[in-house]
C-alpha cells in the first residue's frame, strides 16, 4: 500500500509540478476567456450607440418612456431628421407617415442597409407603446413584450427556451473539455510506461514492487494529474459562469437536469478508466514513446466521433445512429449524457449503455494488467495477439 | 540454508527452451559466478529466481522460501540493461528508488549522502542524469542497487562496457560487500572476472547446466594431466609415469600416463637430484575450461 502511494506520489509530482504541465493549465482556459472577450469586443466596437430620429408626422407619439429618451430624437419634419443623418449624428430615422393609421407604414431611412435591424426595433417599440396607451397596463406591457416560446421536456421539469444558449451549449462544452483530460491523463500515463522501457528502469521497479502496485500507482497518479486538470478548469468555469449570471441577463435562466450531470459522471468515469487502461496497454507493447503515440489517436479519436455528427444527434436524439452511438462504449461517453440534455433516454437505454461502459472499462484493465506483465521487459519484440490470451 | 536456490527450473519462450532443467544453490556470504555465453540463459534464471517471470516448472527458494514482496527490500539487483530516470534530477532518482526498496526518507536520504560522497557525485547531485557521464550513471544505478544493504546482491554482467578505471571500482565495491556478509551474485561471460572474484560458479550454455561446483575442484577437475617443470641441469630420460615430453618456451611439460600421479614424479625427480626452479600442476584457465564445455563436449552435465 504504502508503495503504491510512493509511485503515486512520485507520477503526480512529476507531472503537476512542470513548467510545461501548468502552462497547458493556464494557457486553454486563458485562451477561451481571451477569444470570448475578442468576440465582446468586436460587438462592442460595431454596435452603433447613435441615437435614432424619427418624424411624427401622424401625430400618434404622445409619450416617450423615459429609457428611450437617450436612443430616440424627435424631428420636426424630414428635412431637419435627414440633415441630422447626413451630419452623422443619428443612425437612422423613422417616418411615421400622416394616412398611419390607414396604412400602417413606418419608413426608415438609413446610410447603411445593414443597420436598419435595430433602429427599426426601437421605432417599433416606441409606436407599439403608444398605440396602447389607452390599454390596461399589464395587457399593454404583455403585448409589448410578445409571446417567449419555452420547449418542456414531457417528464420532467427540464425546459429549453430561446434565450437559454448557455444550457444548449454546456453538455457540448463539457464533452469537449471531459475528452481533453481523458486524452491528456491516458497520454501521460501512456508515456509514464514507455519511458521506464526506454530508460530501462523497469527491472529495478519489477524488483522492488509488484507490477500490480506499479501499475496501481502509476494509473492513479496520471488519472489525478488529468482530474486536478478537469477541477482547475472546472473552477475557473464556475467563475466565468457566475460572471455570466451576475452581469449577462440570458445566462439567469440556465437549467441543466441532476441526470445530465448522473450521466456524466458515470460514463465519463470508466471511459476515462478504459482509455488510461488501453494507453497504458498500448504503453507495455511497444518499445519507444514515438511508436506508442501513433498507436493512442487509435483510441482517442472514436471518442470524438459523436461530435462530428452533432447535427443529427441534436436533431433527432432518439433515431437509430444514436442509439448505435449509446451502446458502443468509445461513443457512448459523448452520445448519452447528449441525448439525455436533450431529449428523454429510457431507463434501459442508460444502464445498459452504463453497463457496458463499466464492463468495458474492466476488461481494458484486466487486458492491460496482462499486457504489462508479460511486456514490461520486451525491448525488441512486440507482443502478439496469440501470447496475450494464452491462458499461463 | 542457502541464499538463493533453484531446482529443476524449466522456462520456454515460443519454440525455444531458455532454461532447460537448471539445479544451484547459493551459500551464504559467498560469491556465485553464474557463467554462460550469450544467450545461455543466465538472465532468464535471474528473472525466474526474482520473480520476473514464472518457470513452466521447477522450484525457486530466495533468502529460505519462495520470492515475496517482503524479500523484494532485501534484494540488491543490478540488471544487465543499465538504465535510470533520465529526466530527473540525480538525488530525486536516488532517494525515489530507495524510498521504494522500503527505506524511510531520512535513512535514505543520510545513506545517499554517504554514497554520494564515496562515488565523487556530490557535485553532480542536482543534475539530471541524462547530464551525467555514463561513468557517472553507472556509479548512479550501483548506488541504487547498495543503498538498502541488500543481503542478496544479484549483478548481471556488472563488468561490460567499463574502463579500467570503473572496472576496478566494482570490484572494490563486490569485495567490500562480501567483507559485510553479502552474499553477491555474479552473471557474467568475462572469465577472468570470475577467477578473481568467485569462490564457486555454475555454468550454463543452452539453457542447461554444463558445470557446477567451487573454482578449484573444477579447476583440478579439468587439469590436463600434465606437469610443468623448468630445471638447472636438465632433465634426465626414462622418467618412471611420463608419456610424452614437451618443451615450452623454457621449461618441459611432462604429459603423464592416466595412471600415474604428479606427487610420484616429483619424488622422482628430487630423488635423482634435479635442481628444481619450477614445478607446477598444469591447471587450465577458466578460459580453456568455458571454451573446452561450451564447444566440445555438450552431452555431460
């Protein structure tokens, strides 16, 4: 036990305390909050903050709520709001014509066509308020605000709405960033096995601690590296969260099921077991760290697979390629807890696809255990497919 | 109670037969030469006796009884494959493996003190190994192998690629440690090594047991039958037990009769008042007796 924590402590050390390793820590997160903010900014920079005029020639403005007066300017006539225009000291202005109320036409006028979404948007609104004036005021304000389409979920008390783009976005983003760890920790654990062939530390280790307390240590160690990874990410996504929550008004709503989380939880942790495990397999099989790299994109890359076909997943997430996605443990990570964000898996569905993922995860660590044995001190030769289910 | 035992152990890779039926034991405080040419399988029977790999069949008993991980603590082992971390620092290296052999921080730490300071490395103490010399790695990797005070010392091939200079410093290290009771085994094809160091050898080729027993009866048990003498005054004929007379080099090798012994010789001559300078039972080197069973005769254990 107490060497099993020695090599622990040793791996996890080795990796956490490099330059390189908390480089990779900082740099993925800095370099989302970096292409957010340049996203912000670039609205910022073209969102037009110019007032917009408008030429009351129907005379059906009568009052102009107070947190319009500073996007919105009364013109006398045309002549005076297109003198305004051409100065550059509004955007664009509206003319409400005086047949109004037959015609119900507003004119806008603008330099650029492309600007003519928002300007119209507050003239529109100005006239909606006015017109209901003489309405009650919770009918009124209800017709202003317009009708909000909310999807619920048949079961449950999930909802998706419109304005709900971080939830929408978050099973995605968390896919991504669960694949990230899982292929760091595996590479890393992969390299820690390779490199005590290379370095031919290996016999001394054999001789020292049994392969199960090496391999034990060496598979939590890398697993934590890529776990304190995920909880530093994790963190620093709270925090940005929270930021979006406090300041931004569409992140208020946001609302995920406790079973995308269960889902999660569960499929990610034996994946991440079987891929360590087929890693570290790959690992005791081949001789040098540059062969063994080739060889570990043969097991990342299926993860990724769901994600190249997000489109129909989202689309339809009960049709026949997700539910093949579900059942194959390497695409099962992604597709569930997926599908469970978005639709409703049955029960049997998930425990099945859970059950095959644990069992899968066994079997890659009983395949790796064995693997190592009996390569751990090949140096030349490869193993082949006939020694490793040789019954011994 | 030996040190270190195997019976009958039998190991096959494949089609090939490794260790075919290989009986020795280890005595305590001694030092084994476990002898073959490459490929014999001499590290397949270190491999077996620690528990590296496991024998198709046979018995291993190391320190009194089967390899445990216990026993791992009391083992000293220095692989023919010479190898350590190589990007980390020397002490981090040191103390790791150690700590790894069952030793506590500080014992380890004061022991590698100790060594770092006998082997000249405390300089080095901070570098990364792939910085260091590959002298330095291997005084390095002996300080691994010593720093628990091991009570079975296994060396595989402890001599190959070193200078003189290196070679010489093992040798002072093997004999300090049998001075402390160690008991060393020696893996190894350089005879002369052998001859100097071992108190007794088996020796394998093709996976079986050719020779096994102390250096000196195996010595006397390949002698050629032969005495050497360099004389004053010559030597006369007719020579009671004698078969054929050789000069060599200055001095006459005299090839004896099956049946007569050197002891009757040598009376004879000091009876009919030869001057002796020299007079030698010609024993072989470990050299000719290694090159006569591996090459001649492959029937006899």
């Amino acid at each position: 036990m107490n060497k099993i924590w020695l090599v622990f402590k040793y791996e996890y050390l080795r990796h956490v305390l490099r330059k390189r390793f908390l480089l990779g820590l900082l740099s993925v997160p800095l370099i989302i909050a970096f292409s957010i903010g340049v996203g912000f900014l670039s609205v910022l920079v073209t969102v037009d903050t110019r007032p917009v005029g408008y030429v009351d020639e129907a005379g059906i403005i009568r009052v102009v709520p107070p947190e319009s007066l500073k996007t919105l300017r009364a013109y006398p006539d045309e002549a005076a709001a297109r003198a305004a225009l051409d100065a550059k000291q509004i955007q664009a202005y509206a003319v409400i014509a005086a047949d109004y109320a037959e015609t119900r036409r507003v004119r806008v006028v603008a330099m650029d066509a492309s600007m003519m979404d928002d300007p119209a948007d507050e003239v529109r609104q100005l006239v909606r308020q006015n017109l209901l004036l003489d309405e009650d005021e919770q009918i009124a304000n209800r017709l202003v605000a317009g009708p909000q389409l909310e999807i619920r979920a048949t079961e449950d008390d999930r909802r998706a709405d419109e304005r709900n783009v971080l939830g929408m976005a978050l099973p995605i983003v968390a896919a991504i960033l669960l694949l990230t760890v899982v292929n760091t920790s595996g590479g890393y654990l992969m390299q820690a096995v390779v490199e005590e062939k290379e370095n031919r530390t290996m016999e001394i280790l054999v001789t020292s601690l049994s392969p199960e307390q090496l391999m034990a240590g060496k598979t939590l160690g890398n697993l934590s590296v890529g776990l304190t990874q995920l909880g530093v990410w994790l963190g620093m996504a709270g925090l940005g969260l929270l930021v979006v929550v406090r300041f931004l008004p569409w992140g208020q709503n946001l609302n995920l099921s406790p079973a995308y989380f269960w889902l999660t939880l569960l499929t990610f942790l034996p994946a991440f077991v079987m891929i360590a495990a087929l890693m570290a397999m790959v690992g005791a099989t081949v001789t040098e760290t540059r062969e063994a790299q080739q060889v570990a994109g043969m097991f990342s890359l299926p993860l990724f697979v769901p994600l190249w076909f997000i489109t129909p997943l989202l689309q339809d997430p009960n049709s026949t390629l997700a539910l093949v996605f579900t059942f194959i443990p390497f695409t099962a990570p992604i597709t569930l807890p997926l599908r469970a964000a978005y639709s409703t898996v049955p029960l049997w569905q998930s425990a099945l696809s859970v059950g095959l993922l644990f069992a899968s995860a066994i079997g890659a660590m009983w395949l790796a255990g064995r693997v190592f044995r009996l390569g751990m001190l090949r140096y030349g030769k490869r193993l082949s497919l006939k020694e490793i289910f040789k019954r011994s | 109670m030996a040190s270190f035992e195997v019976e009958h152990i039998v190991k096959t890779f494949g089609s090939q037969r490794a260790v075919d039926d290989v009986t020795f034991a280890v005595e305590p405080g001694e030092i084994f030469g476990l002898l073959g040419p490459n490929g014999a399988g001499k590290t397949t029977t270190i491999r077996i006796a620690l528990d590296i790999f496991k024998p198709d069949s046979g018995r291993v008993a190391v320190l009194g009884g089967p390899m445990s991980e216990d026993k791992k603590n009391r083992i000293g082992y220095l692989p023919e494959e010479r190898g350590l971390y190589q990007d980390i620092r020397l002490e981090q290296c040191i103390l790791y493996l150690a700590t790894l052999k069952g030793l506590d921080r500080h014992t380890a730490q004061t022991r590698m003190e100790a060594y770092l300071e006998q082997f000249d490395l405390v300089a080095h103490r901070r570098k990364k190994l792939k910085e260091l010399s590959k002298g330095m790695q291997q005084k390095a990797q002996l300080i691994v192998t010593l720093i628990h005070e091991p009570e079975l010392l296994i060396v595989d091939e402890p001599f190959s690629a070193l200078d003189p200079v290196n070679t010489q410093m093992i040798k002072d290290v093997l004999r300090e440690q049998r001075r402390k009771g160690t008991t060393i085994v020696m893996c190894t094809h350089q005879m002369n090594q052998v001859e100097e160091l071992c108190d007794r050898l088996v020796l394998i080729n093709r996976g079986r047991v050719m020779l096994y027993g102390a250096l000196d009866e195996i010595r006397r048990q390949y002698r050629s039958h032969t005495v050497l003498v360099r004389s004053l005054n010559g030597l006369p004929d007719g020579l009671v037990g004698v078969e054929r007379v050789e000069p060599i080099n200055g001095s006459v090798a005299l090839h004896l009769r099956p049946d007569a012994s050197p002891q009757a010789v040598l009376q004879e001559l000091v009876q009919r008042s030869v001057q002796l300078e020299q007079f030698e039972v010609a024993l072989p080197t470990l050299d000719e007796i290694f090159i006569e069973v591996v090459t001649g005769k492959e029937t006899t254990a």
